[in-house]
C-alpha cells in the first residue's frame, strides 16, 4: 500500500496527504527558490524528519526505560548549498531535554547514540553534515 498521495495545487505548492490517517501538509517553494515560503519546503522537511526522527526513537527507548521526556524540544536548522545543485549540505539539531530527574553522563550518551542511528540520518547522504547537540534539564514540577 503507498504511505502518501501528492497533489499539485500549481504556483509551487503541493497537498501531501498521509493514506493510513489521512493528516495532510502542504508544501511550498521557499522565497529563495521562487516560492512564496508560506509552508514547509520539501527540504524543510527532509531537515525537520531529522530531529523528529531522532526523538522519536530516543522516546522509544526512555518508555521501555521508564524515563519521561515530554516536554523536551527540538530545534532543527537547514543549510542549502549556496551553489548548484541545490541541495541540503547541513542539518543542525539542537535537542533540548527534559528529564525527571538528574541523569547520569552514561545513559545521556546512550540516548546521544541513540539518535544519531535514527532511520532518517542513516538515510541522509553521508555528504550531508548531521550536528546534534544536546542540553539536559530537569523538568520542573508543578
């Protein structure tokens, strides 16, 4: 079975719709490649899954831990080439992460491995620069 169906709705926008829930997310040209930047580029994307990725496998593994991790962010940037092809030479994440309590440096550096082997960067070509920096905090109680 497809994951997704593309439409093209013209003037560099596409309606992307996911089969199994039938969420959808338009996609525009950004303004640097004659686009309006009114949603997220393909590359943004590409970029975003990244990050999205990386916690969602690091999630995994902290609920089979017993470790909480809601609330923690994830900030993800995208360099393009400044030469053609266009194409993503870097994706910079920065995780911000909140834990119950204090870790130790081991289980940080596990988790640390754990998003670097995420299905998304093992993807990306190995030419694609992947930085993943991490801060930890202690998730305030109310």
């Amino acid at each position: 079975m497809p994951t997704s169906k593309i439409i093209y709705l013209g003037e560099l926008r596409t309606q992307a719709t996911h089969l199994q829930s039938g969420k959808e997310i338009i996609t525009d040209a950004p303004t640097d490649n004659h686009g309006k930047g009114e949603a997220f580029s393909p590359t943004d994307l590409t970029a975003t899954s990244v990050g999205s990725c990386a916690m969602t496998v690091m999630g995994i593994a902290a609920r089979r831990d017993e470790i909480d991790f809601t609330g923690s962010e994830v900030e993800v940037t995208k360099i393009m080439s400044a030469e053609l092809p266009r194409r993503i030479v870097k994706v910079e994440v920065n995780f911000s992460m909140q834990t119950p309590e204090e870790l130790s440096e081991e289980i940080k550096k596990k988790y640390i491995r754990i998003a670097h082997t995420c299905p998304v960067a093992l993807s990306l070509h190995p030419d694609i620069e992947q930085v993943f920096n991490f801060k930890w905090h202690i998730a305030e109680t109310v």
